[in-house]
C-alpha cells in the first residue's frame, strides 16, 4: 500500500499497530491526533514536510505531551 498524506498514515498506523494498544493508549493517541497532528498536517503529503516544520509541530506536541 502507497501511503501519500499524514492522515493516510495514521489510517494505517491505527488500524495496524493501535488496534493491539490497551484502551488507554489508543484514547491518548487518538487524542493527540485529533488535537495537535491532524490540524497541522494530516492534509500534507508526507514527502513535502520539510524537516524544520516536522520539529516546530513535534515540539509543540512534546509541550503538551512531555516525556516524563
């Protein structure tokens, strides 16, 4: 399967790998999907996100979502 845009891979990163999360993880993920991925990039075609906008968006995500 040819994946192009960031919500094609979410799709598949779903349906794939989140399916066998437990419950709260999947609602964790849905959420930052949801809130703070999709906003920004889901409608972008995976090769024309340039390094420097992937890091601004992750940073802004990790603000919210810190690594403990």
């Amino acid at each position: 399967m040819q994946v192009y845009f960031v919500n094609e891979a979410w799709c598949l990163y779903r349906a794939m790998v989140l399916t066998s999360a437990k419950k709260l993880s999947q609602t964790t993920e849905e959420g930052r999907w949801k809130n703070y991925i999709e906003p920004v990039v889901g409608e972008k075609i995976i090769q024309n996100l340039t390094k420097l906008e992937y890091y601004k968006k992750s940073q802004k995500i990790m603000n919210v979502f810190p690594i403990i």
